[in-house]
C-alpha cells in the first residue's frame, strides 16, 4: 500500500475512532478543551451566566420518531404526536399542580393569620410549580411543550372543581360578578397559568440536561484519575 493510501486509511480509522467516541461522551482531554474553550470565551450577559449552555440528552432516540410528515398542519400535528406518546408526564403532573394550584387558592382564604393562612399557600404554590417543572424534566422531547401542558390540564381542573363545589354549596354565578368580567378574568388567568407552565417545563428540560452534563463531566474526572 503507497503511503497515502496508507494515510488515508489511518485517517479514515481515526475518524471512526472519534465518532465512536463522541457518541459515548468520552472525547480525548485535548479535544474536551477546544470544545470548552470557545464556550467560556463566549460567556457574557446575565443569562448565559444563570444558565450556561447545555448539550442535549444522550442516547434517547429522535423525538418525532415515527411521526408522518405529510399532512397539513404539521405543528399542531407534531404537539399532539409527542403529547400522545408521553401522556404521563403532563397528565400526571398537571394533576399534581392542579392540587398545589387549588390549594394555594383556598388557603389563601384564611385571613386570620395562622400557619394554615401564610404557610400551606406558599407550600401548595410551590408543589404547582414544582409539577411544572417535573412536566419538563419528564417531557423531555420539548419540556415547554409539556409543561405547558401541564398548566392546561391543572387550571382546567380547578375552573372546574370551583364550579362544582360553588353549585353544591348554593353559590349562584352572580356571585362571581359581572359575565364579561368574570369570562376576562379566567382568560387571563388561564394565559397566566399557560405562561408559569412554559416557564417551568422549559427550566425542567434545561435541569435533566445540565444535570446529565454534570454527571457525565464527573463520570469522565472519575475515569481520568
């Protein structure tokens, strides 16, 4: 064999040798470097701070796997494709925030100052946006998506529980206000509700990925030493 065929060959094997290596996570220091490099050279302004680059999730098959691109309205048809495939988690935890939701709404309704009117509502809203969260970190494929979702399902199920208790204990819709009123408030609140779920699930996408970055860079420390 001449000697650049010889070359050509040995260049060709370390290009596989990368690529298999890449796709383990387990790149050469000197290449872990250049890669890291550019990212802390890039670094400014306040949310590149707060929440640096990170990668996304190794070895979990393409998202839209199995998805027909023909057809008209490919985004709405795409949204419902991957809530479809992953129902638990923006059903499961927009019951869950639906519950932290509610909660945060009737005991915000004792005024006398015990721990049940100041502590339980923070407690409830928190266990809201930590289901928003979990929506995003289990909805890995697009986690506003889900988190959004997620919203959506909880405010639903709260319109609904007020409904039916209101109804069982007598409460009539004028006590509500005005109809245009009362329809205006519960779309904004919906919106509202929509915008926190967006919010949360996107951070419990960012949380998996940059926690399985963390885990990877420690698991990659460990090998070295």
């Amino acid at each position: 064999m001449s000697s650049p065929q010889r070359d050509s060959a040995a260049s060709r094997a370390e290009a596989r040798r990368r690529a298999r290596l890449a796709a383990r996570g387990e790149l050469p220091e000197e290449e872990e470097e250049a890669a890291e490099a550019p990212a802390d050279s890039q670094r400014g302004g306040i949310l590149s701070r707060l929440f640096p680059p990170a990668p996304e999730l190794p070895n979990k098959p393409p998202a839209l796997a199995g998805f027909d691109e023909s057809g008209p309205l490919r985004p709405i048809r795409v949204r419902a494709f991957l809530l479809r495939r992953n129902l638990m988690a923006w059903l499961g935890t927009g019951f869950v925030a639906a519950v932290g939701y509610f909660g945060s709404i009737a005991y915000r309704q004792d005024v006398t100052g015990s721990v049940v009117g100041t502590v339980l509502p923070l407690v409830a809203t928190f266990l809201m946006f930590g289901a928003l969260i979990a929506a995003g970190w289990f909805g890995w494929q697009r986690p506003a998506l889900f988190g959004t979702a997620a919203a959506i399902v909880s405010y639903i199920l709260v319109v609904i529980t007020i409904v039916v208790t209101s109804a069982m204990i007598g409460v009539t819709p004028d006590a509500f206000g005005e109809p245009r009123q009362v329809a205006a408030s519960v779309i904004f609140q919906g919106i509202y509700q929509a915008a926190l779920g967006f919010l949360g699930g996107w951070y419990g996408g960012y949380l998996r990925r940059r926690q399985t970055q963390l885990s990877t860079d420690r698991a990659r420390q460990t090998r070295r030493r």
